[in-house]
C-alpha cells in the first residue's frame, strides 16, 4: 500500500505541475484551488509512503514520478522538445524509479 501511496503521489505531482502552467495562462482562483489541491494530495499521498518506506527511496520515486511525467507531457501537449536524447534521459529516470521498487 506505501508503494501505490507514493505512485500517487507521484501522479498528482504531474498534475499540480500542469495546474502551474494553468495558473500562469489563466490566473483565477479556480486555477489557484486547483493548483493547492494537486499538490496538496501530492504531499498527503507521500506522508502516507513514508510511513512505511524509507524517506530516500520514496522521495526518489515521487520526484522521479513528478519529473518524468512533467516533461513527457510537455512534450505531448506543450510542444516541447521530442529529441532522442530527451527521451532517451526521461526513460534512464523511470527505469531508476522501476529499479528502486524492484530492490525495495
């Protein structure tokens, strides 16, 4: 349940961050609520991680969740960079993120 916990957080990091680009186009207090709540469960859902699994390890797997995720929607849906080698990083984090659960 620690895992699904900071997998979670980890999701609702890669929202909290696309709710920042919204609160910089849009600038409503919708946008703003929006932008607390993400992060807000993001932080709830690591706590509850850390409970049970080593501060280290969670950290690395929700920073490497918020990250990856961040930027490979900045690629599907921002228009940022596709080069190879971008791709080719993001994926070395993932598999640092698949590795860590994998010892754990």
């Amino acid at each position: 349940m620690a895992w699904l916990s900071v997998i979670l957080a980890g999701v609702f990091e890669v929202f909290g961050v696309l709710s920042i680009n919204k609160l910089h186009d849009e600038r409503t207090l919708a946008s703003l609520l929006q932008l607390l709540l993400f992060f807000g469960l993001s932080f709830l859902f690591l706590a509850w991680g850390l409970q049970t699994l080593p501060m280290g390890t969670a950290y690395a797997v929700w920073t490497g969740i918020g990250a990856s995720g961040g930027a490979l929607l900045g690629m599907f849906f921002f228009n940022e960079s596709k080069d190879y080698r971008r791709i080719m990083f993001i994926l070395l984090i993932i598999f640092a993120v698949v590795g860590l659960k994998l010892i754990e």
